[in-house]
C-alpha cells in the first residue's frame, strides 16, 4: 500500500511538473510573438498636430513631427526621441524601449534598483517608474528586458525551424536506413542513375542557381516567398522527373537489371562525415567565405541535428520490419507506405517528439553558446546569449547573468520534460 501511494505521488508530480512546463512555453511563446509591441521605443499612439498616429503598429516609417529646430518635418520614426515629443497625447508600450536603443543617462552597466535621469537643466533625479529599466541595462545603456523578449523570439523561432528542418531530415534518413536497411530497397539500375542525376540537376536550378535571388529577398524582407518558391519548383520537378522515369520502365524502355540500394550504409557513413566536423568550427568557416544571418544559421543547425532522430527511427524501424505483426501486413499485401505512416511511425510518435522537444532545447542552448562567443550571429540581433557575453567585461553586473540565464534555463528545462513520462 505505502508503494502504490509513492506511486500515484510520483505520478501526479509528473503530470503538474509537465503542466508547468506547458504553461511556462505558453507563457514565453505569447511574449516572444508580441515583443516587438510591449518592447519598443515607438509609442501605442501619438497625436500631434491635430493628427492621430499609431507608430509601433504601422509600417510608415516618417511622420510629420515636431523638430529640433522648430516647426514640424517628416521624422524617421526608428531614431526619433519620442519621449521629448511635444505631443497633444501619447501612449508608450508598456517596456518604452527597443532591443538596440540606448539610454546614455543609464549607460555604463545601471542596476535594477540605481537609475537617474537628467532633467532640463541638467539636474540628476531617480527616473520615473513609468520609464524604468526594471531589469538593468549593459553598457551601451541597452534594456535587458526588451533584449529578453526579444531574445527569446529570435531563439525560439531558430531553434523550432531547425528542428523543423532536421525532423525532416531525420525522419527521411531514419526511414531508409531502419526500414529498408541494406537489401530491402530493390530498383532499376538504369532507373536509379537517371533519378539520380535528375535530382541533382534539379537541385542545382532550382536551389542552388536561386541563392542569389534568396539574400536578395532577404534584404528586402520577402526570403520566406522566395524559399516557398524554390521548394516548390524543386518539389514539383521532382514529381514530374519520378514518374517519367515511372512511365520508361513501364514501356520497357530501361534495363532489366535490379540492384539493391544500402541505405543504411550511405546513412551511416553520412552520420560520421557530419560528427567528424564540430558544428562551432563548421560555422566558423562559414561565417568566414559568407555574411552571417539568421536563415543560414537555421538551416546549418537543422542540418546537424537530425542524428538523433535518425539513429532513433533507425533502431525502432528495425525492430518493426522484423516483427511478427508486420511480416503478416507484409503477407497479406499491405503496401510499405500504409505499413510505415499508419502503423510503424504512429506506434513510435511519443518518443518521436520527445526527440524532437530535446532538440530543441539543445538548439537553444547551441544560439546562446554561439551568440556568447559571437559567432554565426548577426552583429544588429539581440539574444539571450549576447546579454550574457556582456557580462563578461563587467562581472559586477549580476543582472546580466541572473535575468538572461533563468530565462534560458526555464525555456529549457521546460522542453526537456514536456514529453517525459
């Protein structure tokens, strides 16, 4: 009896420890989405002149405002003093300052509890609560509670697009090497270098020719229709090139001899190209021959996190082909594809995404390491892992350890037992 009562409290210690880690997500996903609207220097709302304006919310980027000179011109918005706007009625967001904007007043590392403004007549006070940095600032006078919000968008979006990649990734190698293994992927020699070769001559018009045309979109801030683009030229050239080579051995058009393709050796020998090459000393050669961004270093992380997931699927799927369950679907005629996505990868999901949630942990963990050292990101982006390299001039600036490092560490654990049983 006192085990079964040991039992069920370690249980339901297991299910509100996942609910935290739930709710804790939520929490940080919610203010990674809206933190360019509660972490910004640009006001809610502004009237002047008699005319209404909503900065933080709209892409126009000049306004007629009031100038330094007297009067009134068109203002850039992103470097205009918004807090010495003679203004009829503003509204600021609720953290008054963007990521990269400085406070001169509160440079040089200010603490949460020591902050002074310089009045007119070049007087110190304490700074008003409405415009408190309540987290400190670093040196350059930059808050650090707008750097974590914004922060934490940065490093969730990378590291759940990379995983994303590397799922995709993973579950493709996992599936060949597990399921078909070596002697299991029967097909037309002749019918397997055409598709070969047409994949690569595909891949190269298609995706390669088209990088140029990529960090063009990037500048511009239309990358994701250009990638879609790109993918799906790639996808449906495909798709065309498989089956005209479907419909030649149809025809009799192709060779007659069949060999096997070894999968799991090509994933394997693939596996240990990749470990052989440390993911900080690979983007130190990229960065090197090409300029760092948040893009290519998605996809360079993506493509290294896939071991895991296909070293996975690969011992899980072995096991299956050779089960007893899945020999009788074989014998009564079910297809490998019904056999694969109805049954084998169902039956394994909840270890898949445990897989998956890890991942991204270790993603995030990987940003912070690398913002830390400075390298692969881009000098304008403010992360969890640069607001801790700050610290490293001035230790007496504990703030910058303790707010960046528990939110690192909260986003963290909370991945790491999201799938735990």
């Amino acid at each position: 009896m006192p085990l079964r009562n040991l039992m069920n409290l370690l249980k339901s210690l297991s299910s509100r420890i996942r609910k935290g880690a739930i709710f804790v997500l939520c929490c940080w996903i919610v203010l990674a989405f809206i933190a360019p609207w509660i972490a910004s220097s640009e006001p809610w709302y502004v009237k002047v002149n008699g005319s209404s304006y909503f900065p933080a919310f709209s892409k126009t980027r000049y306004y007629d405002l009031p100038s330094s000179g007297g009067g009134f011109s068109m203002q850039d918005k992103s470097v205009y003093d918004w807090q010495t706007c003679e203004a009829e009625s503003i509204l600021f967001a609720p953290i008054p300052y963007a990521p990269n904007s400085s406070d001169l007043d509160n440079a040089d590392y200010c603490s949460p509890f020591a902050q002074q403004v310089k009045t007119i007549d070049g007087q110190e006070t304490p700074m008003p609560l409405r415009y408190r940095h309540w987290l400190g600032t670093n040196k350059r006078g930059e808050d650090v509670l707008s750097g974590i919000l914004h922060g934490a968008r940065f490093s969730l979006a990378l590291a759940i697009g990379a995983m994303l990649i590397a799922l995709l990734i993973g579950l493709f190698m996992g599936i060949l090497s597990g399921y078909y293994g070596n002697t299991n992927w029967r097909v037309n020699r002749d019918a397997l270098a055409l598709r070969t070769l047409g994949l690569l001559l595909i891949f190269f018009v298609s995706i390669w020719q088209r990088l140029a045309i990529w960090r063009m979109a990037l500048e511009e801030e239309r990358i994701a229709s250009a990638i879609a683009l790109s993918l799906l030229l790639f996808i449906a050239a495909s798709t065309l090139w498989y089956f005209f080579i479907r419909y030649l051995e149809r025809k009799n058009y192709l060779g007659s001899k069949i060999v096997k393709v070894p999968w799991d050796s090509i994933a394997q020998r693939i596996i240990e190209l990749i470990q052989a090459l440390p993911l900080i000393l690979f983007l130190i050669l990229i960065a090197s021959i090409s300029q760092s961004s948040f893009w290519q270093l998605m996809f360079i992380m993506g493509a290294v996190s896939w071991i895991s997931i296909a070293r996975f699927l690969r011992v899980e799927l072995q096991s299956a082909r050779n089960g007893d369950y899945f020999i009788a679907l074989r014998g009564l005629g079910v297809s490998d594809f019904s056999i694969l996505f109805y049954k084998a990868l169902p039956a394994v999901l909840p270890l898949l995404m445990l897989n998956f949630s890890m991942g991204i942990a270790h993603c995030i963990l990987a940003e912070a390491g690398l913002s830390f050292l400075g390298i692969g990101i881009p000098a304008d982006i403010v992360t969890w892992g640069t607001l801790l390299s700050a610290a490293k001039e001035n230790w007496s600036a504990w703030w910058l350890v303790l707010f960046p490092g528990l939110s690192l560490a909260s986003v963290v654990i909370s991945f790491n037992t999201l799938f735990r049983r």
